[in-house]
C-alpha cells in the first residue's frame, strides 16, 4: 500500500491569507505545500479593481495581485497545488486531509484559509453583471460608487452597515428587505433611518437587474404574493448583496470548534484553534473584517505559529 505523502506545513485555500501564510512558512523553511481550492485566488479574482491594498497606489486588479502573491510565495519555494480538500480527519498526529476525493495527504501543521462564500439571491443577472456592479462587500467596491445611485439586499446588522457605509459616498443608498421591518440592532436601525439619503423599500423582492454595459437598475415585486402585488423599477448603477457568508469550514466541524454560522473559532487575537498545530486564518474565521490586508496579516500570524510548533515538537 502506497504511504501518504507527509507535509509539514500544509496550507488549504489561496486566498490573501493563504498566499501570505505561504509567503513566511517558505522564507521560515517549512516547505508548505498549498492546495489552492476551487476558487484559485479566492473571492478576490471576481473583483476588478483592487484600491485599498498597501503597496498598489494607481490600484491592481484583484486577479493581479493574486497572481502577485502566488508568485512571491512560489519564489522562496512554496509548492502550489491545484485540489480541493474534501474531507478532514483531525483525531490523529499527524493530520490527514483527503485532495478531490481520491488522495491522503498528512500534515504536522495545518493552516485552514478556506474563505468564505458571500450568499446571492441566485439570480441570473446576478453573474451577468458580476464586476460591473454586482457586489458583495461595500467597503471593497464602494469608492467606485461615489455620488451614484446604489441599493443593498439585506434587512441585518451587516446590511445596515454597508448602508450607512454607502451613505457617505453616494448619493443616495435605496435598502432593499423583504420583511416590513428590519432584523438589525435598534441602534442600527435608528442610524440608517436617521440618514437622509438612505431610503428604506420594506416589502421589496428583487427579481432582476437591468442595463446596457452593466447595472443601470433593479426590477422589483413590492408586496409579492398580496392582492396589491406590484413591479417596480428602480435606477441604480450597484448593487450590493448584504444577506450574509457562508464559512468555507463543513469539512473540520467534527473537530474544530465553529460558531453558530460556521465560522473557525481561534484563541483571542489568534490564529491558533482548539486543536495543537491546527491554524485557522482570513475570511473563515472572520465575521469582522473581511478584508484582504487582515486576511493577509492573519495568514502571516499562522505561518508564524506553524513554525514555532514545528520547532518545539523537534520537526
């Protein structure tokens, strides 16, 4: 029977926290192998113009600078895999982890970067005009918005935020729930409701966008399934889905301790989880932030971690 390859750093996810982890477990000599997912470069390759990362004053594409980080980590040594990893047995040292179904490989130490996947209304025109107005994260895309018209999905503390956000950039932010209230915080509704260019649509179901060379409004059923059902068409140029993330975690929740919505739980102001040598970092274990310079920062943090268990277990 062939024996399963053995890492000693293997990273899962090729996300800003993932590369990153890579970038310091090579220049550490860990010799990480990084299987990169089914989304290479992670949510930041469906963005087009990156602003916000240190380093990029005119900006970058968010595929560039994954491709850049890809390619720093690969320069001191990283060995970048395509695969999935599909299931996860973390009972015994060192760690089996399952690549597309069909291979086993073992790990001294295991840094999660899975990432998380932003939820849609799984409506068709929601991939038509992906990158030319579609999103799902304000403060990323926000900035390219600014004294424009745009609307948010979403009745939550999340969607109030980005809201609230977009209020101090566009003109005016239409906030689009479903319910005929909303399930925010009460100080999150009084703030939204305070703000003069925030215009709440209770009652409101999207059902399709519309636009020439990308978003130009929204179709809209106000009061579905009522006798005074109606359409109604509003004109925006964004539109930002705020309805939640789902953490990419199901293969570890036998093991790793998750909160209520599945995201990885870390020791405070720590990559580390409850498993010894288990690292969680970015969007999987973040339901603050979720940005791509803390991501990157804590993919530096596990890869740090990573190093000092290895040495103290003599490996």
């Amino acid at each position: 029977m062939e024996e399963n390859e053995k890492i000693r750093c293997l990273i899962i996810g090729s996300g800003p926290a993932g590369y990153t982890a890579a970038i310091y477990a090579s220049r550490a000599n860990l010799d990480p192998v990084l299987y990169e997912g089914m989304e290479p470069g992670g949510q930041l390759t469906t963005t087009t113009e990156v602003e916000n990362f240190p380093g990029y004053p005119t900006g970058v594409t968010g595929p560039q600078l994954m491709e850049d980080m890809k390619s720093q980590a690969q320069r001191f040594g990283a060995d970048v895999r395509y695969g999935v990893a599909t299931a996860a047995d973390l009972q015994n040292y060192p760690y089996k982890i399952t690549i597309d179904s069909e291979r086993v490989v073992e790990a001294y130490t295991l840094i999660i970067a899975t990432g998380a996947t932003a939820k849609y209304l799984g409506l068709p025109d929601e991939q038509k005009y992906a990158g030319m107005g579609v999103s799902a994260c304000a403060t990323c895309d926000g900035f390219f918005y600014r004294k424009k018209r745009v609307a948010v999905v979403g009745g939550g503390d999340t969607a109030c935020e980005e809201a609230l956000y977009l209020a101090g950039l566009c003109e005016k932010v239409y906030l689009i729930v479903r319910k005929p209230f909303l399930r925010a915080s009460k100080i999150m509704q009084d703030r939204v409701v305070a703000a003069s260019n925030v215009e709440i649509l209770f009652e409101h179901t999207p059902i399709g966008l519309f636009g020439e060379k990308g978003v130009e409004g929204v179709h809209l059923i106000k009061r579905a399934g009522e006798a005074d059902e109606e359409e109604v068409d509003i004109a925006v140029h964004g539109f930002f889905l705020a309805i939640g993330h789902k953490p990419n975690s199901d293969i570890f929740k036998n093991y790793l301790k998750l909160d209520a919505i599945g995201y990885i739980q870390t020791e405070p102001d720590s990559p580390r989880t409850n498993i010894p040598g288990v690292f969680a970092a970015g969007d999987v274990a973040d339901n603050t932030y979720k940005q791509a310079i803390t991501a990157a920062g804590s993919g530096c943090k596990a890869a740090i971690e990573a190093e000092r268990y290895l040495s103290e277990k003599g490996l």
